[in-house]
C-alpha cells in the first residue's frame, strides 16, 4: 500500500465539494489530475469511496468511514508543518544549560534575559549544579550544553572557549597581606588557607598548575560552596584562593582582592557540548549570542 498525501488531499476536497471539478479549483490542480488521485487512492485501499453518477457524486459507507480518519491524519500532519516551523523560526522550544552555582549565578541571568526578551516563545531552563555534574548532564542529553572548565580526558564531550579567569586571593581588609599590592604564589605556602575539598574542578586546575612550578597550597577549611567561602572569610578564619568571577560577591562583603602572581594563573572557561548530539534552533541561538557577547564575561 502507497497511500500518498496528495491522494488525501484530492479525497478530502471531492468529499468536501462533492464535485471533481470544484475540488480541483480548490486545490489548483486539473479535474483529470484529481480524478486520478482519488482513482489512486481507491486502487491502494482496496475500496470504493464514491459512488459516481451521471450529475451525482456520493460518499460511499467505506468512504463516509474513512474521511474523518484523513481529516485527522491530515491535522495531525499539518500540526507537525507548524510546529517544526514555529521551532525553526524561534517561535516556541526549549534551551536547557547546566552550569555551576558560581557561573549560573554571575554570568548566565542577564544572557538569559536578552535572549528571552527577543525569543518570548522559548523557555530556558537553567540547572545551578556541582561542577562535576555538568559534564554528566551534557553527556545524558539531559542538557542542550553547560558551562564549566574543560576537561582533557573527556572525549565526547566539546569545548568552546567562552571567557578566561584568574585566580585572586581574598582576605579582610585588615589582614596583614591585605597592604601588599601584589601576591605571589609562593607567599601562600604556610597562610590559612579556605578553599573547595579535593576532587573541585577549580581547585585541581589550580593546583596543577602550582606543581609544575613546585608549589604547594595548605587549605586549613575545606568547603565546597563559594559562598561559603566567602562568608568563613568575611568571618576572619583565612584567606581564600578564588577566581576573579567571585570579586562582585567579595567586595559586596566588604572585603579585599588581590592579584596573585609568578605565575598569574587562568581558569578557562568553555561551553561544552556533546560531541555527538546536535542542537535545535532555539539552543543554537543561545550559543550564539553567548560567543557573540563573550568580552562581557572578561574580569
């Protein structure tokens, strides 16, 4: 059986009309060309559809069964036609990205209102999770993509450089350090410091990059929320070793920022993709206007 769309749409217009020539003016088409459509159509189901009379034209039962069924089959496919529209032209869908709490709190709000102000029919989902959930999230598909830090051995999954970050050191403006203009890494080894547990995507970026330069950091307090962070700073138990993304919040806190050098080191920081899924429309404009407007990540 090769039932065909065009054979259903000359079906619905003869019924409709009741008249071969008045169905192919609605359609466009030549009453011969329906004529044979509608022939077509019989020959595939094995049925009559009408009964054909000198100056009559009938549904026949079987017909009068099957013209619901292709006016739904017909609504059904024209609800596709628009809906894969609507989606194509960013008339409605769906982006998702995970990113970590640091990164869905700073850098992603004012991106998604920009593009929600010029795609009303698009939702955006936003997932505020763990670094190291990220990842995962993209690799499931749960995700159209995240952002966070690449990681090499990570083989599905593709980075897309977005924005650079250093690494500071935080403290209370009446810490001693605090009069220094500039910190070098090695003024750190033996200091309290606060920072993420082992196994933090940022803190094993850091630290790898220290080793190579023979450089060892002590954390006193190990908790992995950067707020937290923050706030066991503000409260007088360390300094803290973060990237430049948490000055806002630090300096909201009243406290004190300094650059920290030979070497200075950079966390960065990509959008990450699967490397085998594609992305709708919608989650390609996002992307978009995420690297288009990437300097106002920049620290």
């Amino acid at each position: 059986m090769n039932v065909t769309l065009r054979q259903l749409r000359a079906f619905i217009a003869v019924a409709e009309a009741q008249h071969f020539t008045r169905a192919a003016e609605r359609l466009g088409l030549s009453q011969s060309t329906v004529s044979t459509l509608v022939r077509e159509l019989e020959d595939n189901l094995g049925l009559r559809l009408f009964d054909r009379h000198t100056r009559m034209l009938r549904l026949t039962h079987a017909g009068a069964e099957i013209l619901p069924l292709a006016r739904k089959a017909m609504a059904d496919l024209d609800s596709v036609i628009g809906s894969s529209s609507e989606l194509r032209t960013l008339g409605r869908g769906r982006v998702s990205i995970a990113a970590s709490s640091l990164q869905a709190a700073l850098m992603l709000p004012r991106m998604i209102r920009v593009f929600c102000a010029e795609n009303p029919g698009v939702k955006v989902n936003l997932y505020d999770v763990p670094e190291q959930e990220v990842l995962e999230k993209v690799r499931t598909g749960e995700v159209d993509f995240g952002l966070g830090s690449e990681i090499a051995s990570v083989q599905d999954i593709v980075p897309r450089l977005l924005t650079t970050d250093v690494f500071v050191a935080v403290m209370p403006g009446d810490h001693p350090l605090a009069r220094r203009r500039e910190l070098t890494w090695r003024e750190l080894q033996g200091v309290a410091l606060i920072g993420p547990p082992p196994g933090n995507a940022v803190r094993e970026q850091l630290d790898f990059a220290l080793a190579r330069e023979g450089i060892v950091l002590t954390r006193q307090y190990e908790v992995s929320l950067p707020l937290t962070i923050l706030g066991m700073v503000e409260g007088g138990l360390g300094i803290a070793v973060m990237t430049a993304a948490m000055s806002r919040l630090a300096l909201a806190l009243g406290l004190t920022i300094k650059k920290v050098s030979t070497p200075v080191i950079k966390r960065e920081i990509s959008l990450l993709f699967h490397a085998d899924r594609s992305l709708s429309p919608a989650a390609q404009n996002f992307r978009d206007l995420l690297l288009s407007r990437r300097k106002e990540f920049d620290s």
